[in-house]
C-alpha cells in the first residue's frame, strides 16, 4: 500500500492478494484462553466436576465465557460457535462444546458452588499479569460499591425478591477497585442488600495490590 497527494487529496494505491489464510471475527478469543491456561484454570475448576458428568466444569464455564465475549451473556450464545467450533475448542483448550440446553442445565446445577474458586481465579490472574489497581496520591485504593438493582417483575425465579425501589428482582453488588475500575460483583436476592453489603468488601479486598487494603464504610443506608 503506497499514497501520493494529487490535487490537495490523498490517493491510495491498494494491492490484494488471496491466502488460505483462516479469516475470522473472533481473531482476539485466543488472548483470554492463554491466559486461563497461565493461571491453571482447569485444574482449579475441574476438581468439582462430578464424575459422571460427559462435561467439564471448564468446558461449561469456558462455553459460557465464549458467549459473554462475543456480546451474549445468555447460554444461547453457544450458537455462535456453530459456524467453526474447531477453532473455539482449539482457542480455548477445550475438548467439545455443549449444547445450549446442555449448558443452561449445567449451569444451574453449579450455581454459586463455585463462587469462591471463580473469585480466586480473578485474583490469580491480577498476579499473574502483574496487575495492581492504582492508588491515589495519598496511597488509599478507591473503592466505590454501590448495588444496582435488577428489575425482573412478573416472574417466580428463584432469588427474586422486593429491592429498595420497591420492585421485584434481584440486588447485585458492583465494586470498582482502583482508578482502572476493575469490577468484582456480587449477585443475590433483592432484599438480601444489608447483610451482604457490609462483608463484600472483605470478599473483593484480595484484589487489591498488598500495603493497599482498602477501608471502605458501608454506607448509612445500609446499617444493620
């Protein structure tokens, strides 16, 4: 590719050539698979698959990250990987993938049983990468953590309850830990804000570079 100016605009002069070059939208998958394959994560998560399951917990949790990268946290996202699922399995060192009904099923049979492994990876992989959330210039690592209620009237799933908008859903907790906004984020019932909100940021702490444990107050509206 070359470019020369003829009369005040800029000509290109483009060359194309074919390849057998595999082409695809995915192209950036691969950095997220090798960096769950630096930090072990099959091995972490595979010790709680039951044995008679025909799929890992990797497999499913992997299948289900595929999606939330792609733009899908649903478990239909797995579709995606319809079109080339050998390239998919390959990125992300998988042995097959499942089918959707097949992972929406796994999935709730993990449920939060693996909550604390997950938690760890997080962390592992800030070490892994060198990574420190950034403290201010007087040393403290802000912390914000706010819950954000998820609305989801008209239904009977499970952990639906009344929030403090005094509507039916569900109440995560959201924490952005450092002036990045690295984000750990607790899930549970709408009306279960109180209790959790005062441990959360014990559970999100492990996160944040040593000599820079943040304090964070929970707020007045949350007292128990």
């Amino acid at each position: 590719m070359c470019g020369c100016r003829d009369e005040g605009y800029l000509v290109i002069n483009l060359n194309f050539s074919f390849s057998s070059s595999r082409v695809t939208p995915y192209g950036g998958l691969p950095v997220p698979g090798q960096m769950l394959s630096a930090i072990d994560f099959d091995r972490k998560v595979d010790r709680h698959t039951p044995s008679a399951k025909e799929y890992s917990n990797s497999d499913i949790l992997k299948s289900m990250l595929i999606g939330i990268l792609c733009g899908n946290a649903d478990s239909g996202a797995i579709r995606e990987t319809d079109d080339d699922p050998e390239y998919f399995c390959n990125t992300f060192h998988m042995k097959h993938l499942p089918s959707e009904a097949t992972m929406r099923q796994r999935m709730d049979e993990i449920g939060d049983s693996l909550r604390d492994t997950l938690r760890m990876a997080n962390v592992s992989l800030f070490k892994e990468y060198g990574i420190e959330p950034s403290a201010l210039a007087n040393g403290y690592v802000p912390v914000d953590i706010d819950v954000s209620p998820f609305i989801d009237e008209k239904c009977s799933k499970d952990g639906v309850s009344r929030t403090y908008k005094c509507k039916d859903g569900y109440a995560p907790i959201f924490a952005y830990i450092g002036t990045e906004g690295y984000l750990p984020a607790s899930c549970g019932k709408g009306s279960s804000m109180p209790e959790r909100h005062a441990s959360f940021p014990h559970r999100g702490a492990p996160a944040c570079p040593a000599g820079h444990r943040p304090t964070a107050p929970v707020p007045p509206g949350f007292r128990q």
